[in-house]
C-alpha cells in the first residue's frame, strides 16, 4: 500500500481515538465536578490534528522498520511526545494527573477499538466494563474529597 495512504489512515484513526479521548475526559472530569478547562473547539481540533500525526507517524516507522512482536513498545515515544504538547498547550490549566489520564483515556478507547475491529468482543466489553469500574471507584472517592 502506498505511505501516504497509510499514514493518512493511520493519521486518521489517531484523530478519531484522541477526539474521543477528549470527550471522555471531559464527561469523567464533569462528573466529579471539576472543570477540564479546554481551549475553543478550533484549537482542541488543531492540537489534535498535531498529536494524531505525531502518533500516525510514530506507528507508521514501528510498523515499517520494526518486524518485532515487542516493536509497538516504541510507542510510548509517540506517546510522551503527545503528553508534552499537551501539557505545554495547557501549561497554565492542567496539571499532571490531566496528561496522565488523557494517554491511559486514549490507551483504553484504542485497544477497545482494536479488540472490536478484530473481533475480540469480550475482550473489548471486558476493558470497557473495567474501565467503568475503575472510574466509578475514582469518581466516588474525588467527589468525596
């Protein structure tokens, strides 16, 4: 298949995954009545737009160059970079438990979206059920506090 096609579906998913990230995000900090503080729309979209390349990128080189069942822990590269941009686009608003939840948010929707394309639907209800779980246990302590 052509690199450009690739990276361009690559580039795509990211956006989508990190997209729904931010919904996410969003929803999970309204619940425990806390405010996310994101930027417009334009700028979420834009930051977006940069992190998903970094990410389409980072897994077209390990898909390309990397023939190794362990490749994809090349990731987190990608991974950190995102984070940073984040942060420094936040610097003022967001902590460090934002990024922190922001990367496992997209881990989680992206390995319950593969789980789902190939088939596994256990395995995607069974992260989907956990990670309700784990955030309902959060969400009951945080509002506590």
């Amino acid at each position: 298949m052509h690199t450009t096609i690739q990276i361009l579906e690559f580039w795509a998913l990211a956006f989508v995954s990190l997209a729904a990230t931010l919904v996410l995000l969003n929803v999970f900090w309204n619940l425990i009545e806390q405010d996310l503080c994101l930027k417009t729309l334009g700028q979420e979209a834009v930051l977006a737009g940069v992190a998903s390349l970094i990410e389409a990128v980072g897994l077209w080189l390990i898909l390309t160059f990397i023939n190794s069942p362990r490749g994809m822990q090349a990731m987190i590269l990608p991974g950190l970079l995102v984070g940073v941009i984040y942060k420094v686009a936040h610097f003022e608003d967001w902590t460090r438990y934002e990024i922190i939840c922001l990367l496992l948010f997209q881990l989680v929707v992206v390995v319950a979206g593969t789980s789902l394309l190939f088939g596994h639907f256990a395995t995607a209800i069974g992260i989907l059920v956990g990670l309700g779980v784990v955030l309902a246990i959060a969400a009951s302590f945080l509002r506590g506090l």
